[in-house]
C-alpha cells in the first residue's frame, strides 16, 4: 500500500472557539478511583455521528478526549488508554494527537473539561496543560511488544509511543497526604507509625508491586534519606545504578529471579524516578568535581551525596588524602573492600572516579 504522507501544518484543521461542545457519544468517563483500581468504564457506544466507511464508529466525547491526553502525559500507553474506554489503542491516538478532529479541541481547556480530582493527582507536566504531544518512558531503551496494540478499528501503527516490556495499563496509585504531627499523646502513640518515604514513593509506583523489595534495596543503600538525591542523578547514572545494583540474577527455570527487580519493575522505577525529579523541580547533579577539589572536599559532594565521613576510610586504601588525582586515575580502585560504605555510595564514587578520570581538569 502507498504509505501515508506526513500531516503539514496546512492540513491542520481549525482550532475549535473557546469553550466549543464537540460531544459525539455518551462516552463512560472514569474517575481517578477507577484508574487507580484498574477499573475500566462502561464500554464507549458507537456514535451516529461518527462514521467510517458508512458504518457507525466508537468515538471519544470532550471530556474523554480531554483525559487520554492528560493520562498520556503522565506516561499512559494508547492501548491502555483504548482499555480504560473500551475502544482501541488507535482511537486513543487520535485523541492524543488532536489532529484529525474537525475542529480540533482546544487543550487548554483540558483540565476544565474533567473533574477537578484529575488536576490534583495528575498534574500538568512539564508547565504544559496537557500532554497531547509529550512523550514519556524510558528513552534509554525501547521494548517491543508481541501482543497486539489495537482493536479491529485500528488503520494505523502509533510508532511514536514508547512500549514498556508489553505493560498494558499505566496509571498512579495515588496516596492520601501524610499528616505532619509533632509529640504524640498516650491516645495516639499506639497508631501505625507512617510509611518512610522509600515506602510511600514505591507504593506510588503503578503496575508492579515495588514495595516487596522494600528491604533489599534499602540494603544495596537506596533509602528516605537520599531517595530525592538518585533521582536528581544524570539519566545514565540512574539507569548504570538499576542495571548494576538493582536487577536480580538471570531467572531460573521456575521463572523466579534472586534478589533483584524483574526488567519490567526495573523500568518503571527508572521512570517513576523521573517523575520524581520533575516533581522535585532540581538540576541533575555534577557528575564531575570542580576543578583543583581535594579527595575530601569530592566526597563532600559525590552525585550529591555526602560521603566525607568515609574519608579515612578510602585512605586506607593506598588512595592520596589530598587530592583525588589518585582516584581519578586509579585503573583499579579497591573499592569492593570498602565493607562500611553502602552498594549505592561505592557505585557513585566509582560513578563519579570515571568521569573525573576522564576529565583533563582532574588530570592536571
């Protein structure tokens, strides 16, 4: 078949007049409780105004336009968001893109077109309205599914969207505020005590049951205290992390891995990290160390953690207590032996040796 010609800015239809009403179904339309039990909606009716080929087609109404692209830029596949609607993962395409409505929607009017839960748990992105055009997932790697993306209605392969290991559903799972209380009194000082904040940023994280490894990586050393430091890490530095420290053993003949996350938890931690950073609002932090830094002026600061009180520690080691020319060229630094510092803290130093290592500032 001829393949399609790329749409020009001239193509384009009309934007729509503020506040247009361009309803075509009585589309079902989910609330945030429903995406967070993964709970699809009634399924979409076929619209009498919506046809393909003469036939009536299954068409997404304002509001249920307004939430695929809200979901989308926070990450929601266009199969899921077919699946949460009962339609396929090319109508919510379409919805995404906003290209082929006649007359287009207007996303800035997103947000006032859906209940007002969807502006608290899913935000705008990035200072944008919607994410009608934002692409999110892991843009270090992409997964081929072998499933198939689409129901019958689908004309046209989406070879835009990242795919994640074949994950179907995308959404938060969003947690109550924690209450910030001081002394507690004898009425209280049974309660549960809180999560930690590792606790509560895994249970956030959807599709995959992270808080199970709770333990195990809070001993390779990622926990509370420096969560919001790895996550303003470069992107390669927090993927070399997860591919070192965090992915289990290759599984075994029964399926199950040894002490690690599975390649699917692994990447949505990896993007939940993200979104952490951007909810934070911080720069990556330096991979190199400033110019003419002594070994214990570096460690004050490695990727942002302070490892200065390891300092006679690696001393002890043969490596020069002034300066970090040694460490930096070092071709092997033995750091294995270094037993009190955490996996974590020994990867960002070894992290942080490299780059220096290969930085002329350091070498002089």
């Amino acid at each position: 078949p001829t393949p399609a010609m790329p749409l020009r800015l001239d193509d384009l239809e009309e934007l729509a007049p503020p506040g247009y009403e361009s309803d075509t179904s009585d589309t079902a339309l989910p609330t945030c409780e429903d995406l967070r039990l993964d709970r699809p909606v009634t399924r979409t009716p076929r619209s009498a105004h919506a046809r393909r080929n003469g036939r009536p087609v299954k068409a997404l109404n304002r509001p249920a336009r307004a939430i695929c692209r809200i979901l989308a830029a926070h990450g929601w596949s266009n199969p899921a968001l077919g699946a949460v609607f009962g339609v396929s993962g090319e109508t919510a395409r379409r919805a995404v893109r906003n290209v082929l409505y006649s007359p287009r929607d207007r996303v800035e009017e997103d947000y006032d077109r859906v209940d007002p839960e969807f502006r608290v748990l899913y935000p705008p992105v990035g200072g944008s309205n919607n994410g009608s055009d934002t692409k999110i997932g892991p843009n270090l790697r992409a997964y081929r599914r072998t499933d198939p993306a689409v129901e019958e209605d689908d004309d046209a392969e989406d070879d835009e969207e990242i795919q994640c290991l074949g994950i179907k559903r995308r959404g938060q799972k969003p947690q109550p505020p924690q209450a910030i209380t001081g002394n507690q009194d004898s009425d209280t000082q049974h309660q549960r005590p809180a999560p930690s904040r590792l606790a509560q940023f895994l249970q956030s994280v959807p599709d995959v049951n992270l808080t199970q490894h709770l333990s195990f990586l809070e001993s390779q050393g990622l926990n509370s205290a420096n969560l919001h430091t790895v996550a303003l890490w470069p992107a390669d530095a927090i993927q070399h992390m997860i591919e070192v420290l965090l992915l289990g053993t290759p599984p075994a003949r029964d399926g199950r891995r040894v002490n690690g996350l599975t390649a699917t938890e692994a990447v949505w931690l990896e993007v939940e990290l993200r979104r952490l950073r951007r909810s934070v609002g911080g720069l990556a932090q330096p991979m190199s160390p400033p110019s003419g830094a002594t070994l214990r002026q570096f460690l004050r600061n490695v990727l942002g953690l302070d490892l200065s009180c390891h300092h006679d520690l690696i001393v002890s080691q043969g490596l020069d207590g002034h300066s970090i020319r040694t460490l930096c060229l070092a071709e092997v630094v033995p750091l294995s032996k270094l037993g009190d510092m955490t996996p974590l803290e020994v990867l960002a130093v070894e992290i942080a040796r490299i780059w220096c290592g290969n930085d002329n500032g350091a070498k002089s």
